[in-house]
C-alpha cells in the first residue's frame, strides 16, 4: 500500500473502535462526526447503490424462501431486466 493512505468515512464510522482499527492498521481517517456531512460526498447516488434500492422494492427477493438457486436466479434477472427497461 502507498505510504501516507487517509480513509474518509461518513458519520456511521464516528466511534472509538473505528478509530483504533485504522490507527492499528497504520491509516489515517477523516471520519465525519454525528450532524455532519461526509468528508467526501459523491454528487449522485453510485449506480450499484442505485440498483440494490431498485431490487430492493421488489418484495420476493427481499422474502425469497427458495432454496434452489437457479430459481433465485431467474429473480434476479428478471428484476435486472425491470429496472433495465426502466432506466
């Protein structure tokens, strides 16, 4: 790794754990506090982010009791293929 590597971390990191986990692993942090904006904020939601919202809102994935996965495939794709035609 680079010499020098500062993490940046929203407000959910904000904690004495997180602090000592990078301080052991040689990384600085600049790590948001409760109230603030992230160090670094992205202009737009990240398409992966976006996607995982779009799958979420379809309900039989989120409770899929399917044990066989070419089945829990076939969800998938079809949803992909949803929110693909959608966009």
């Amino acid at each position: 790794m680079p010499d020098n590597v500062t993490v940046h971390l929203d407000a959910g990191y904000d904690s004495d754990k997180t602090r000592t986990l990078l301080n052991e692993r040689g990384l600085h942090g600049r790590i948001a506090h409760i109230g603030e904006k992230a160090p670094i904020q992205a202009s737009q939601r990240w398409h992966v982010e976006r996607t995982h919202a779009w799958q979420n809102a379809f309900h039989r994935l989120a409770r899929c009791y399917e044990r066989r996965a070419t089945v829990v495939d076939a969800f998938f794709d079809l949803t992909d293929t949803i929110t693909t035609c959608a966009a």
